[in-house]
C-alpha cells in the first residue's frame, strides 16, 4: 500500500484505520492476512487479519463470558453507550464515509449518507432499548398471577454484506447491544475497514470487551467461520443480509441447533408506471431506486413496468435523465454512480444486458462496460418476459423497460417470482392505490417514491427474500425471547 496516493492517507484520524480483528476487546492479528482494494482504481488499501475457525471459537467463548454482565447492565445504561456510539458515529462522518468510497466505491456524498443512515439505527435503538416492556395478563384463576417477560436471547452473530458496509452492521448489531445480547460481526471481506473503524468507535463509546467482537475473514474463511457460528449452540440468533442461495445454506447449516434467525435476502423489485402517475414525479424515483450505489442494493428496482398510454413519454424522459449520470471515482465531484465491486459483478450485469438485446430489448442508453470495474448506466426498452432480468436480480446499472396494457397484467407480472422484498408504484389514482398496494406480494411498497428505507419502519420481505423485520419497534423482537410466568398461592 502506498499511503502517499491512498484515499485513506487523508483521514482526520488516522487511527480509525483498523486492519486487525477484536475479539474480547483486544485486537487480533491473525496467523495471516488478506488485502482490500479499492474498486475504483484496484490499488491495495490494506491488508486485514484473516481469521479462521479456532478464532472464531474463541470469539463466541468471550461474547457468552461478558453476557451477564451487559444483560445485568439497566436498559438505560446500555441506551447511554448507544447514544455515545451514534455521537461518535456522527462525528467522524467524515473518515468513515472516505473509508466507505475507498473499499465500497459508491460516490462520497453517498458514503457520508450511508453514516448518517447507519448511525440512526444505532440512535433509534439506544432510545427503544428502554421501551422492551413485559406485560401482566389477566388471571384465569383469582389465586394467580400472570406476566410476559422479555429477556435477551443470548449470543448474536451478524453477517453483514458489502454493498452497506456500515449500516448493515447497525441495523442488526444495535437491536442486540440495546436488548443487552453480546455480538460477533462478521464483515464481509471486501469492505471490512468501515466495519472495524466502527468497531474502534464502539470500544471508545464504552461498550465493554467481549460485548462487541469483529471476525475479519476472507472468502474462504468466511465460509468456515460462518459454519462455527451455524454450529455453535452457543449462538442463539443469526442476522445475514445478503443472497437468497447463501440465506438458505446458513438456515440448513443452523437447522441442528435449531437457532432464531433474521434473513435479508434477495429481490428482484418492480417498478410500476401506470397512465395516471406523476411522469416526472417516476422518472425522478425510477432514476433514485434504480441507480443508487450503482444498483447494487437488495431494494433497487430491477424491473420497470410502464402503462401502454404513457409508456412513450416515460421511456424518453427516463433514457434523458439517465444519459446525465456521471461515472467515475466516488472521490470525484459530481460523480453519482461509482465502480461495481468486483469482477463478477460486471459480468453479471453485461450478461442480462447481452441477453435483453439478443432478446429484442431496444438499448436507449449505455449498455456495455467502461475500463475498469466500470459500467454504463443502462436503459433497455421493449424488456420482454423471457429475459433473464426478469427472473433474476442483476444488482447493477441496469434498467429494462416492460409494457404492459392492464392493471392486472402489471400485478400479476410484478408477483411472479420467488422474491418480496421491495415494490414500488406510481398512481394518482387513490382506488388503485389501495388495490396494488394490497396485491403486491411484498414486505416493502413504495407509493409515488423511489426510497423507502429509514431506520424507524419495519424494513424485510417475504417469500424467499427473508425472515423478520429490521428497524423501528419491530427490530427489537428477534433479539427477545418471551417468557410466561405464571405465579400461583396468591390468596395464601
Ligand atoms: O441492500 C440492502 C439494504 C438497502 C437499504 O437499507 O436501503
């Protein structure tokens, strides 16, 4: 690594570029390394501990050791070292959005967003961790009592994705401190370095060693931690955000110990344009939801639907809007799409955009990959039902165009697959409005907006694109076990 020309030679603090792993409030070394990149240029930024299965062990052994001391903290003690985290959090926005560009790409306007997003979950749940009442539930029998605790399920393991190195983190690692449960983060291994500067920060909020331990891995050994932490019965809840094929592998891999888990999978969202919507007002959310972090998120739209009657005027609009989209290095101004992470990545994307035009989809912008980790933003029209980004998520700048002519045929288009993450409409009609919303087979619907996420509403899918709900009250449950007391002799 050349520090002289790194992004991350420009840190305020340069302290916050951790590159060893913590297990029980010590920094780990590993008995090797592995090395982050950053994908805008492919120069090395670091190189980071390469943890196997015998650290992570160890790892569990600490977070179960310091569980009764953080669950025997008050809800309003763990809720102050929240809140000192956030502060933290906040007030190095800065470094962490550099080091987020640096190893993720997306622009660092973006970056210093994502700190802003990921911060509020660890915000939100500082404040709810003093909301996780019980109940008393009326007698059957006037000699009893009856009550509903709700205690801390145990050991957690998050393993979080790249495309949100931060917030992924905090929305599954903040609900657990908060319901006073120790945590093992597994980051994953191409943006590791905005995992462990948090992790920095964690320590320096005050969260005690062995609450908060961080496993850095690469591929390999990601797998064989991630069968440790399937394994362990130790671990009583899992959060995975990431592929609908790996969500399955770690459920079957966990089904022995029959653990709690939370899954963020795939999706494959659509985007629906009908003739009474606001032109402008879709071209404006297809071009946010579709192209945000280079659409690489599991809430980018991936299929956009458009009404025979204005099909037209919203292709020509949204190719315009589009074609003003700058491409480039996340640390240059006005750029707003960034590389894709990795060589797979690319490929994908150029596959289901070869695919649409060998399958009569008309190229209206874009359409082939730039030098290096690079890509046109795309637009495609004329997307037919046999494509295969009809079926399957590209997760990148690429936007296929359907037509179709009734209400019904958009539903029943938008419904046929295995995926119910995020759907989005757009409608001025308020009878339809309820009638789509209700017909979607989603977990996320966005009427007449293109982004929906915020860290106090329930964010998660059904079908196969997960399990549970992450952020506002409802984030809290996975991390509670209710417990029924039934309390008897009360006349005596
Ligand atoms: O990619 C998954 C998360 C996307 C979001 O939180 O908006």
């Amino acid at each position: 690594m050349d520090m002289k020309t790194s992004p991350l030679a420009l840190l305020k603090d340069p302290t916050l570029l951790k590159t060893d792993a913590l297990i029980n409030g010590e920094w780990v070394k590993g008995s090797s390394r592995f090395d982050v990149l950053d994908p805008a240029t492919g120069q090395k930024l670091a190189d980071v501990a390469n943890l196997g299965p015998a650290d992570a062990e160890k790892a569990i052994a600490a977070a179960n050791a310091a569980w009764a001391g953080w669950k025997g903290k008050t809800a309003k003690e763990r809720s102050i070292i929240l809140r000192k985290w956030y502060d933290l959090l906040m007030a190095n926005q800065d470094d962490l959005g550099r080091i987020m560009t640096a190893e993720q790409g997306k622009p660092l306007a973006e970056a210093k967003g994502e700190v802003t997003y990921g911060a509020s979950f660890v915000e939100w749940f500082a404040e709810e961790a003093k909301r996780v009442n019980g109940e008393t539930l009326p007698q059957f029998d006037n000699n009893r009592r009856l009550m509903v605790l709700k205690q801390p399920i145990g050991v957690c393991a998050a393993i979080t994705p790249w495309n949100f190195p931060l917030a992924m983190i905090t929305r599954k690692v903040a609900p657990a401190l908060a319901a006073g449960c120790p945590v093992i983060i597994k980051p994953a291994e191409l943006t590791p370095l905005t995992a462990l500067a948090a992790a920095e920060l964690a320590i320096r909020a005050g969260i005690p060693a062995g609450v908060l331990n961080m496993i850095t891995a690469d591929a390999s050994n990601s797998i064989a931690v991630g069968k440790v932490i399937c394994a362990s019965d130790v671990v009583r809840h899992i959060s995975f955000t990431g592929s609908t094929e790996v969500g399955r592998i770690l459920m079957a891999q966990s089904a022995p110990t029959v653990k709690k888990m939370s899954l963020e999978l795939g999706g494959n969202a659509p985007f629906i344009v009908f003739n009474d919507a606001d032109i402008d007002s879709a071209v404006e959310g297809a071009f946010a939801s579709k192209y945000r972090n280079a659409g690489q998120t599991c809430v980018c739209s991936n299929r956009l639907y458009v009404q025979e009657g204005v099909y037209d005027e919203f292709v020509a609009k949204f190719a315009a809007k589009v074609k003003t989209a700058k491409v480039g290095n996340g640390f240059e101004d006005g750029v707003n799409q960034g590389p894709l992470i990795e060589e797979a990545a690319l490929e994908k994307v150029q596959r289901h955009v070869d695919d649409a035009k060998a399958k009569g989809g008309r190229v209206l912008v874009g359409g082939n990959r730039l030098s290096g980790q690079f890509f046109e933003p795309t637009v495609v029209a004329d997307a037919t039902a046999d494509m295969l980004c009809a079926k399957e998520e590209t997760f990148g700048p690429f936007a296929p165009v359907f037509k179709f002519k009734t209400e019904q045929e958009a539903v029943d288009a938008a419904n046929n697959t295995e995926f119910g993450l995020a759907s989005y409409f757009y409608s001025r009609d308020i009878g339809r409005i309820y009638r789509v919303a209700e017909a979607l087979e989603y977990g996320m619907v966005g009427i007449n907006v293109g982004i929906l996420a915020t860290e106090h509403v329930p964010f998660g899918g059904v079908k196969q694109s997960g399990l549970g709900r992450e952020g506002s009250h409802h984030g809290m449950d996975d991390y509670v076990e209710i417990k029924y007391l039934c309390l008897g002799d009360i006349q005596k």
